[in-house]
C-alpha cells in the first residue's frame, strides 16, 4: 500500500471551512494561499496539522491549514470528517500525520508548480510526555524523509490546539 493510498480521507480533502470565508473547495483555499502569498509584502509559513477524537463507533478527524504572517497573526483553513473507529492510539496518531502530511505534499506542490515557495511545516498532535511519546521518532523521520519540518507538543498548536477543537 503507498502512501497515496493512506494519505487521502474520504472525500479527498474536498470541503474546507473558513471562519472569515465560510465554506471553500479545496482548489479554492489553494487558490487564496496563492494569492496572499504572492501578493503579499509579508514573509508567510504554512502549517498543516490534524488531530482526531474516538466516538463509540466512528473516528473523527480535523486537519488545519494555518497561514502565517509571520510577526503579524494568521488565519486557518480546516476540514472535519469521519471514519470507521480506529481501535489503537498508534493507528489514529499514524492516521492523523499521514492526513497532514499527504495534504502538506499536494500544497506544496500546487504552490511550486505556480513558482511560488513558502515553507510548509507539519505539527503533530504528539510529545514528550505520556504515551504518544514512543511515536516521535518515527514520525519526525517520516517528516524529514519528505522534505517537511515538524514540531511536536508543546510547539505544535495546529495540531494541538486549532484541529483539537474541531474534533471535540
């Protein structure tokens, strides 16, 4: 199995939400990322992250575009779906990173097949303390092995924060 074939949730990341722009297609908040960043004066950095909840029978996950003006805020772009219960933690932690980063690789190259280069990191709703701890390495490896910085908690509030409360 590629990774192509675990990287894509239902729907192929189709609908997005914008709490200033409402809902988007994908193609669209691609296309606004582009717009601001080539159009911008500012230095901007893309995070992409995602986290994911257990229901009684279903999993639900959040992934999170974030644009960065660095220095000068943000906004964010995020997509909130299901899937059949994972029942291990390793799963749904793998599931989660294996979202944002196959998301992170389509934008980056969307962006790059329009001359456009702005970083793009990847936040894991994992760290240091308690049991996600064992999966650091192997997904920071995953992350590099991919041409993608990651940061992990406390550093990690896409994942960690924005796509935690749209999994709740």
């Amino acid at each position: 199995m590629g990774l192509s074939s675990l990287q894509q949730p239902p729907g192929e990341f189709s609908c997005f939400h914008s709490l200033t722009k409402g809902r988007l297609e994908k193609e669209e908040v691609f296309a606004d990322l582009e717009r601001t960043v080539s159009t911008g004066m500012d230095a901007y950095e893309i995070i992409v992250g995602a986290d994911s909840q257990q229901r009684r029978s279903s999993t639900s996950f959040a992934l999170v575009i974030s644009l960065i003006r660095i220095g000068k805020g943000g906004t964010f772009f995020y997509r909130t779906f299901q899937e059949r219960r994972l029942s291990s933690l390793q799963q749904r932690i793998y599931q989660e990173a294996f979202y944002a980063l196959g998301l992170a690789t389509e934008l980056r190259e969307y962006l790059h097949s329009r001359m456009i280069h702005v970083p793009i990191r990847l936040h894991f709703d994992i760290g240091i303390n308690g049991p996600t701890r064992k999966f650091i390495h192997n997904l920071l490896h995953v992350a590099k092995a991919n041409n993608f910085e990651a940061e992990i908690k406390p550093d990690s509030f896409c994942a960690s924060t924005i796509a935690d409360m749209f999994t709740k």
